[in-house]
C-alpha cells in the first residue's frame, strides 16, 4: 500500500535550510493500522504529507496505492487525494454555517466521480460514526468528540483506501480521545481501511499492526504487533 524509499525533506536554502525528514524509508501493507510517533518537530506531520499527496518537495521514492507520487502532475495529484486518501486533522475545519450533513456533503465537489446524491451519502457515513442524531446540527451544537467524528465522517465521504490522521484526539480530552483512537480501530478492522495515525499519545491504541518511531527526522525504531 505504501512505500517510501530514502525521503528527504529540506525546507529553506542556504544558511537557513532546515532538514525534517533525513532518508526515511519505510512499507505498510494494506489493511494496516500503523502509528507514527515522536516528539514534536520530529517529522511526523512532514511525512504524513508526503504520503497523502499534499508535499511534492521532497527527494526520495514514494509509492502509495501502486503510483509513485513524484511521477503524478497536479491534476493526478488532485484526483489521488481526492479518490484513495482520507484525512483527517487535529483542528476540525467544520464551516460554522453548514450543519453536520452538509459539512460532511463539501467532500462531493472535491471528486470528480459521480456518488450519487451527496446528502444521502453524508448521511450514511455520518451514521457509520454515530451521528446519525446529530446531522443538523451546526458545529456550535457539537462537542469536541462530535466535531472530530463529523471530520472523520468527511473523510470517508468518497469510499477512501487509506486515512491519514494528524493529531486527531489533540484538541479532546483523554476520555473522547480514546473514543476517537477506537472509531478509527473499528473502521480499520471492519471497513479494512489501511489507517496511519501520527499521535503523541500512543497509549489510547489497543491495537497497531505497526508503529514508527521518528527522531529528529529520521525513523529510529519500529515495532509491530
């Protein structure tokens, strides 16, 4: 499903050049449920980036869903985000004025494939995380744990392969985290979605199939279950 082959990423030139992925290689399987950890500035969420399509900057090999990214134009790019990847941030970004439904529904003009109703296909996803109470209710109505489930419900919108979580549970407190941690679990285990969540709290995860540990750039143990 994915693999990386001696990624490198330098932002900046010149004096002021700053490394945050130094040779990173790595594979998942499909069907994977993997942690990324490491402290902050490590190079977790660079590396999330560089899997889903939205970092082109970098050096290296990165072949997710059978394309290498590098070989891919804009528009490819586009489509691949669009079509194979879900993803899901540690700030919600729900548009206050739409209520869960339609927030959820804003995926549709994003694809270029022809889902059928939006609403009707919104609502099944919100459903499949537990809001199917909640669909018209707006951001403000919602708690923290319900706004990130409308997120996560986004990103299922357009049938994804693969979910890349940054920091989903940072904005919620210990309890509502692992209810998140255990809706993405479900959703790799019954869904068979291959998920990779970059976290700091690795202790909410029950189950990984593979965790990556990464320091100062450089990916300094993993381990699997």
């Amino acid at each position: 499903m994915i693999e990386l082959t001696d990624i490198a990423r330098v932002y900046g030139k010149g004096e002021s050049a700053a490394s945050a992925l130094r040779g990173v290689s790595l594979a998942i399987e499909g069907g994977a449920f993997v942690r990324i950890v490491g402290t902050s500035g490590s190079g977790k969420t660079t590396l999330l980036n560089v899997i889903g399509g939205l970092d082109s900057g970098y050096t290296g090999t990165a072949v997710v869903d059978g394309k290498d990214l590098r070989a891919m134009d804009d528009r490819d790019l586009s489509r691949f985000r669009n079509e194979t990847v879900g993803f899901v941030f540690q700030h919600f970004h729900l548009l206050e004025h739409l209520d869960a439904r339609h927030n959820v529904a804003l995926a549709d003009f994003f694809t270029s494939r022809d889902g059928g109703d939006p609403l009707r296909r919104a609502a099944e996803v919100l459903e499949r995380v537990g809001l199917g109470d909640k669909m018209g209710s707006r951001p403000s109505q919602l708690s923290g744990g319900q706004k990130q489930r409308v997120a996560v419900a986004r990103s299922l919108f357009n049938r994804p392969r693969l979910i890349l979580a940054d920091e989903p549970t940072g904005n919620l407190d210990t309890r509502t985290s692992g209810q998140i941690i255990g809706l993405l679990e479900s959703l790799n285990r019954d869904d068979q979605l291959t998920v990779v969540v970059v976290t700091h709290e690795a202790p909410l995860f029950h189950k990984a199939t593979q965790t990556f540990r990464l320091e100062d750039g450089r990916i300094v143990g993993t381990e699997a279950e």
